[in-house]
C-alpha cells in the first residue's frame, strides 16, 4: 500500500527461483504425459518424433528470447496483450484479449485439468475407461481449489508452484532412469530404423508440433508477471534461459525412455502412457507414475492459473475489459476479481471440453498472435532503436520464428482443410466488431458501474495501479 496516494499495486514477490519454477512449473504439465503417443502417431516414427521435440524446444527457446526483450523493453505485465498493444494498436490487442480470456487461457486450464483428473481417477478404472462425468467433476475440483489458493496470497501461490516443479522434476527423473536401465539391458528396438514410415506432409508435421508445442506451453508466463517480477532486466532472461533448457533436455530423455520400454505401437495405443510405462518398468508401484502426473499437471494448472488471471488484470487497466477485472484485493493484494473471471469461464469451457481438439485449436490461436508479436519485436527494433534495452537480440532470430508461427498457423489449413478452424478465425475476428460498440463507444456505462460498485464492496476489491 502506498501511504502517500492510498493505491493498491500488486507487489514484487517473485524471485528467480520463483521465475524458474513458474516456467518449468508450467511447462512441464500434462503435455509430456498426455502428446508424446500423438505426436508419434503424427509424425509416424520414433526418430522423427524425437526430433519434433528437438525442434519444439529449440523453437521454444529463440522465441523467449525475443520475448526476453520485449519484457524489458515494455515493462509492463500481461504478455502478448501488452505487446501487442503497444505495437500494433487497441484493436488487435482487444482482438487477442477476447479470444485469449474467452477462449485460449480457459481452454488451456480445462485441457490441463482434464489431464489431470484422466491420472486422478486412472487407478479406480483399470480395466476400462472412466466415466467422462466422473473426470469433468475431479477437474472441475482442482480449478477451484486453484483458484482459491491463487486468490488468498501470492507468496503462498509461488511456494505451490516451487513445491510442484521440484515434485515432477523427480517424476521425470524416475522415467529417465528407468529408461537407462532398460537401453543399457539392451531394449533398443524402437531405435532400429528409426525413420521408417515417417510422414513427412505438411499437415502431419504442423499437428505433431502443435502436439508438442503444447508440451512446451508456458514458456512466455513469466512476462504475463513482469511488474511482480523482482530486478526484471536481470532475471527475465535468467528464468527463460534456465527453465527451457532444462524442460527440453528432461523431454527428449524422457522420450528415449519411453521409447526403451514401449514398442512405437504400444506408445501410440496408450491413453496414459506414464502409467503403461509405470506398470511394465515399476511392476506393482505403477500407481506411482498416475500420482506423479496428477501432481505434474496440477502445479502446471497452478502456474496457468496465476498467469492467466493478470491476462484479465491488465486489459480491464488499459479499459479493454470491465473495471472491476483491474481491481485487487485490499488486504491480500491479489488480482481476486480477474482470477475469479478466469474461474468462471473455465468451468463453462470444461462442460463441452475435449483434450485433443483444445490442444489443436489452442495452438493454432496462441502460434497466430505470437506471430503479430514478434512483427511488434521487429517493429520496435527497426523504428524505435533509440529505447533503452537492459536485453536484446539480432533481428534476425525474430524474423525466423515470425516465418515459423506463419507456418504453423498456416500448414494444418492448407493442408487438410477444416471447417473448425474458419470458426476459430471468425471467433478472433469477431473481437474486433465487439471493440467498436463496447470497447470504442462504451455502450450501457450506467450497469456496468452499478455492477462495478456492488463487486467492489462485495469483493473487498479497489483499484491497482501499474508496479514499474
């Protein structure tokens, strides 16, 4: 609080080992145990599936470097939206808010609620698959649950996600070193001709990485935090650098082990293939792997969570979404009302939700705005060359992966056309009519501060002003 004004900013708690751990918290989710029988399936060989995941973390690691720059260069937080804002205009900032706090964050909180609720109640079906009902009801659980602990206290959010990332770090090792013992027992079939029968059209390739790729997702949530981020300059790049690399290195290995234990059928034919890995390696302690990705994928939920709801924070500051979402907690000092939003539209997600068409259609939205913000990167470093940047990179590493998102978004529609992703593109597009009534004409400004005034009293909420 600060005593002079008498406003409310949202405090810099989170160190670097914090940083590390809200990345690699997040990344390291149910992706690796949920994409890796699918991105095989894709891509059609073990050889080719490794070098999917190769070429995802690489890709991953020269985007956050662009990414490192621009959250130094714009110190504020909220990510893309911020960027894109800043570079590119109100509109297609609002464009993205709409879809990212309507669709994309929730999508992504339910894909990987969903998967953990799959590990959750894997142990009570062993012979057959669980109810659909049943696995909603556990997930919906730990989205509240989340959102409560989000809600209550940053630093007791952090340490959550300290506690998780250190929890799956030991899951994965367990797998990498099974899969050691099996390679060094001699089990390397899967490795003989290891590129036979691989796919090499453009559509196959596109959803293998975006498979993969959502492995890797939450690589950019420590810019979503930047004004909680303790020496930002310093650390952001630090965090990135640190984070990525181990995630990358922990999944090809844990790939390989994979791979050592399972047959290339075996794995594409696994719904839960940490827990086939678990009951042919660990025998009777297989139930060890169905916790270990439980407890990977709800610190992977914790760390979503908390980025996503200062998504909402942010865009309600700049007036793109309704007042009371740029509002924190008095005493708590936590974006409750934005966070309680994000709750909320999850839980309607979950009730149609699906795993693998989130995914898709997840990716195919995030890689299509990550391109607008890299050619907001470009923009800066070409017309505004004279703003001080703590951190920088050759142009050329944006305009390589600015080529790879156009790739990415492009490829699975040229190659096998699909009516869901035109309905996607509308839903983008359709911010942009939204932002002329409401956003540009503000259209019913009477409800919504009666709205904004009983929230406020209820929530215990008041304005925050930005943390630079």
């Amino acid at each position: 609080m600060d005593d002079k004004e008498h406003k409310l900013s949202l405090k810099r708690e989170v160190g670097l080992m914090g940083a590390v751990s809200l990345i690699g918290g997040t990344m390291i989710g149910s992706g690796i145990f949920m994409s890796p029988q699918t991105v095989l399936a894709s891509i059609g060989s073990p050889g080719a599936s490794l070098v999917v995941w190769a070429c995802c973390g690489l890709l991953v690691i020269t985007v956050s470097f662009c990414y490192a720059e621009l959250g130094t260069v714009i110190k504020e937080s909220g990510g893309e939206y911020i960027y894109i804002l800043r570079t590119s205009g109100p509109v297609v900032a609002f464009m993205l808010v709409f879809s990212s706090v309507m669709f994309v964050r929730p999508a992504g909180i339910v894909g990987i609620s969903l998967s953990f609720a799959q590990y959750v109640v894997a142990p009570f079906y062993p012979e057959c698959s669980p109810p659909v009902l049943v696995v909603k009801f556990v997930a919906a659980a730990a989205i509240l649950t989340l959102a409560v602990v989000n809600s209550m206290n940053v630093r007791f959010s952090m340490s959550v996600q300290v506690f998780f990332m250190v929890a799956k770090v030991l899951a994965l090792a367990v797998i990498i070193i099974g899969g050691v013992v099996m390679l060094v027992r001699g089990h390397n079939e899967s490795f003989k001709d290891s590129f036979e029968n691989t796919n090499l059209g453009i559509n196959p390739i596109g959803i293998a990485f975006y498979q993969g790729l959502w492995s890797y997702d939450g690589w950019n949530n420590l810019n979503y935090v930047t004004e909680e981020l303790k020496r930002p300059e310093k650390n952001l790049p630090r965090a990135l650098l640190i984070a990525i690399s181990l995630v990358t290195g922990l999944y090809l290995m844990v790939n390989v082990s994979y791979l050592a234990v399972m047959t290339p059928k075996e794995l594409m034919s696994s719904n839960a293939v940490a827990v086939t890995w678990g009951n042919k390696v660990l025998g009777s302690w297989g139930w060890i792997m169905s916790v270990a990705a439980a407890l990977s994928a709800f610190g992977s939920l914790n760390g979503s969570f908390f980025s996503g709801g200062r998504v909402c924070f942010v865009a309600a500051r700049e007036g793109h979404m309704p007042e009371i979402l740029s509002m924190a907690h008095v005493h708590r000092l936590t974006p409750s009302p934005a966070l309680i939003f994000t709750t909320v539209i999850s839980l309607v997600v979950l009730i149609p939700g699906d795993f693998q068409s989130i995914v898709n259609f997840c990716s195919f939205t995030a890689w299509f705005f990550y391109g607008i913000t890299l050619g907001g990167l470009i923009y800066l470093k070409i017309k505004k060359k004279d703003l001080p940047r703590p951190y920088s990179v050759p142009i050329i590493l944006p305009i390589l992966v600015l080529f790879v998102a156009i790739f990415l978004v492009l490829a699975p529609i040229i190659d096998n056309p699909q009516i869901e992703y035109l309905y996607v593109a509308l839903f983008i597009l359709s911010g942009a009519l939204i932002y002329v009534p409401f956003i540009h004409f503000k259209l019913c400004p009477g409800l919504l501060r009666k709205m904004t005034v009983f929230l406020q009293l209820f929530l215990e909420v008041a304005p925050a002003d930005k943390n630079l």
